[in-house]
C-alpha cells in the first residue's frame, strides 16, 4: 500500500543549488554564502573524510531541524545540512484538501507529491522482515539467532 508524502519544490531545490554550488568551490565564504543566502538552511558543515578535518563550517544547528547528509568529490567530502525538512506529511481525507497543503517554510504553491520512503506492505504488519544473514563472516553469523516463529496474523490463511 504506498504512503504519499509532500516535498516543497522551492526548499528542496535550495538544498539542490547550494550543493552544486559547494562542487564548484568548497571555502569559509561559499559555505558562509550559502547559509545566509537560503532561509531554510540553518547550518552547513563540510568534512574532509580522508584528511578527517572540518574544511567549512557555519550557522547554528536547531533542534527540530534535520540533518541530511550528501558526499562530494567521489565520497572525499561530507557535507553536512542542518535544514527544516522540506518532506513533510498530511492527512488528506479529501482529493480537495491537497490543494491546502502548506510547506513549514509557508509555501503553497510550489508543492509536489511523493511516493513515502515508507515501506510498501501487503498487510500491515508492523514485524520487520528477517534479514539476510548470508554476507556475514561466519563467527558474527554463528553468534545470531533469529526465532522462527511467526504471529497468528502474519501466518498465511492457509495455515491458521
């Protein structure tokens, strides 16, 4: 059963330029720029992952906020955006009542519709599906256990 989520368009693609800007050039002032330049962005903290320094850092993180994370330079680079998050969801009882949809930021216009990153179910369930243990070395492999038992309500009907 796929969820629906809602991204504002104009929040998301501020995260979008700052980072092709940050590819162009990493530095104090771009970082310092890119902050003060778009308003949903709180913070944002470049690392050298190989070097394992702080190249640019600036702004305040708020506590509400989220933390995405994106890599640059082949994975060398972690930046670090502290950000009002620009997906956010709605209870929607009626097709009309998405026209009323508000991103945090105050946007309405600008609203786009999404697939969840919910997972898809075919019941709701809420038991997490057993993981695969088959790329584990074996010592890590031999000390887990995973119980077979499955729930009444997750048995299929023909065994219940």
């Amino acid at each position: 059963m796929p969820l629906y989520e809602f991204e504002c368009i104009k929040c998301r693609d501020n995260v979008d330029n700052s980072l092709q800007g940050l590819e162009k050039s990493i530095s104090k002032k771009s970082v310092t720029d890119l902050v003060n330049k778009y308003d949903n962005i709180n913070a944002i903290e470049v690392v050298d992952l190989e070097k394992n320094k702080i190249v640019a850092k600036h702004g305040k993180t708020v506590k509400d906020a989220v933390f995405m994370d994106f890599y640059l330079n082949e994975g060398n680079t972690l930046v670090l955006i502290n950000l009002q998050n620009y997906r956010f969801s709605e209870l929607i009882y009626f097709p009309e009542d998405e026209k009323n949809v508000k991103c945090p930021c105050g946007e309405k216009k600008k609203i786009e519709k999404v697939i969840s990153s919910f997972a898809f179910t075919s019941d709701l369930s809420t038991d997490m599906p057993k993981p695969d243990l088959s790329n584990l070395p074996p010592s890590v492999r031999a000390q887990t256990s995973l119980g077979e038992y499955i729930e009444e309500k997750d048995r299929p009907k023909k065994n219940r």
